[in-house]
C-alpha cells in the first residue's frame, strides 16, 4: 500500500527553492494517477483539511510548518500525441522538470517554447500561473491538459480556451483553486518556428555570441545566458524567481506618473472590453527607484541584479522574507500610488 510510504513532520527544505525550513504533518510522493487517487481517499478518511500538491517548490514561500499533507507530483513521460501539417502536440507529465522538457523539444525541433528556457519548476505548473518570459506565455503554446478533480476523482480534460489564461493566471487559480491537481499538460508547437526576439535583450545577446544563424536553439542559449547572467542560481541562494507581478495601471494613472517621472518604462497593454487602455509597468523599476535593489537585512534581502527577486542568503524565515515583501509593497505604494501583487504563492 502506497499509504504506508506516508512520512510523518517531513522537512520541506530540501523541496522548496527559498531552501526556507519548514516542515509537513504528512508527506508522500505519486508516480501514477492510482497512487494519486489513494492518497486523496486517504487524506480523506484520515479527515486531513489541508492538502497541498508539491512540485519544483519554485513559486511559493512557507512562511510555518504545513499541517496537513504534502504531497509531491512525480509523474513523468513526454510524448508526440499527433502532428498536423504545422504544428506536433506534445504531451509532458506533470513531475516533469520544466528546462529538461524545453530543451527535450529543442532537441527534437518542436519549437515555440525556447523563450521559456531556464525557468524554475515543473510542467505540471506552467499551465496554473501561465508563466511567460520574453514575449512567450503558455497560453500561446497549450492545446489542452489533463486534471484530476479531487473530490469525485474523475479526469478532466480541459481546452486551452477553457483555462482562461490571464496574466500569470488560470482558472486553477481563481475559479477552480484547490479543486484540480493538473496530471498532464498537451502543448502545441511549430514545425516553422516563429522568432521572438525582439523582447528584451535577446538580439543584442545574440549578437555578442556571435551567432551566425538564428534557430531556437541559438534563442534559448541567448536566454540561457540572459537569465543566468542576473538571476540568482536557487541551488546557490535561495530564491522563487519573480516575486512581483508587473502592475498593470490605466492609461489615465500612467499619463500623470510620468509628469512625474519622465523616465518611467512601460509597456501598452491591449484595452479591456470597456475601451479601457491600460499600460504595464515594471515591478523591478519601481522596486529599485524605491531604494531596495541589493537591500539586506539578516539573511533576508533584494537581489543586487534584480530588484524582483527576493532572495535567502543562508538561513532567512519566510516570515522574515514575507515582512520584507510587505515593506516593498508599502515604499511602492506610497511613492507610486501602485499596490504590487504577489506572484509567489504564501503558504
């Protein structure tokens, strides 16, 4: 019986890229949809209330012990499902490690996630905050995914239009959160690639390698370099990536802000559904006008390349590094008048 493996005030350390000490009441591991289904009829007849499904542990902060069970998705299989005259659907289990797969599709020439290389996580995850990176969202590339429906057990699946994919959301986090633990995820990808490069500064990396042809594996090389060059390595400093949203203000707020602050960057967004034009403004931006950049207190701290990335030199509590967001989000929004939001998710 799987139940049996259940491990009891596990130390979560090891599985969240914060590297923040906590602990779980109970902790098990899936491989396949049975094992998943036992531990939820378990967690059922034992009468656990909380229940949370652990992947990379790259998008979330613990800030105490988690009483209830933890359970980890280790469902694993990549496979080409079909293929039509322009594009091949991949499917990719969920415990899949997110870089492996995108260069797992480099290797095999299915382009159009090669923007999305060197971010942390599982695939399993992607579809949940529709994550994205120089120009590239998930919603761009997923066809469909698989889930589990934890109260009747039943497998759903779900068409890229159903999950209403937003900004660093889906209907798994806002319609249906805590309902679904997604098992697979069908992507939908180029056999012409389509080149993002104009997105921050891929052209100019691109350039200093002194790549002579572009392809998607020039592209993610160029990102590769981009991201190691000012992100922090989560197996050297603890760290969840992005820990801000980039805010989204209407045109109307922006116009006087930048009566203000002339040098204020910022990208238009398409107008909402009432004609609202709105424009997107860099969290990092503000974060750093705000005087935080290379912030250190105790092992808690701002990183000194990306103000975006909050980080856990050694020994931080997630407390400590919660009461430091909440300090960002303050000096912003008294200096600015804009309220970041949280990307990381606080457990």
């Amino acid at each position: 019986m799987l139940t049996s493996s259940i491990q009891e005030n596990k130390e979560l350390k090891p599985f969240n890229t914060f590297g923040i000490a906590a602990t779980a009441r109970y902790f098990a591991a899936f491989s396949t949809v049975e094992q998943l289904k036992e531990l939820l009829i378990y967690s059922h007849q034992a009468g656990q209330q909380n229940l949370l499904v652990l992947g990379g542990g790259s998008n979330m902060l613990f800030t105490q012990n988690y009483n209830g069970l933890v359970i980890k998705n280790e469902l694993k299989g990549i496979e080409l499902v079909k293929e039509d005259a322009n594009h091949y659907y991949i499917k990719a289990w969920g415990g899949e490690n997110w870089h492996r797969f995108v260069q797992y599709c480099i290797q095999h020439n299915y382009a159009g996630l090669e923007n999305l290389s060197l971010i942390p996580g599982c695939v399993g995850a992607s579809p949940m905050q529709n994550i994205g990176a120089y120009g590239v969202e998930i919603k761009d590339v997923c066809e469909s995914l698989e889930a589990l429906h934890i109260e009747s057990q039943s497998v759903v699946t779900f068409h890229h239009t159903e999950c209403n994919f937003g900004y660093r959301e889906s209907v798994f986090k806002n319609k249906y959160k805590g309902q679904f633990i997604i098992l697979n995820v069908t992507y939908r990808l180029n056999k012409q690639p389509v080149y993002h490069t104009s997105y921050g500064a891929i052209e100019q990396e691109l350039a200093a390698m002194g790549s002579q042809q572009l392809n998607i594996a020039a592209i993610a090389q160029a990102v590769i370099n981009i991201r190691s060059s000012k992100l922090p390595n989560p197996a050297e400093v603890g760290n969840a990536g992005s820990f801000f949203k980039n805010p989204t203000i209407p045109q109307t707020q922006f116009r006087a802000l930048q009566q203000q602050h002339a040098t204020i960057p910022h990208y238009a967004v398409a107008p909402d559904s009432n004609g609202q034009a709105w424009e997107k403004i860099p969290a990092a931006w503000l974060i750093e006008q705000c005087g935080w950049k290379g912030y250190r207190k105790g092992d808690a701290g701002c990183h000194s390349k990306q103000p975006l990335v909050l980080v856990n030199y050694a020994n931080a509590t997630g407390n400590e590094i919660f009461q430091l967001s909440e300090e960002i989000i303050s000096s912003v929004n008294q200096q600015f008048g804009i309220t970041l939001e949280r990307e990381v998710n606080i457990i």
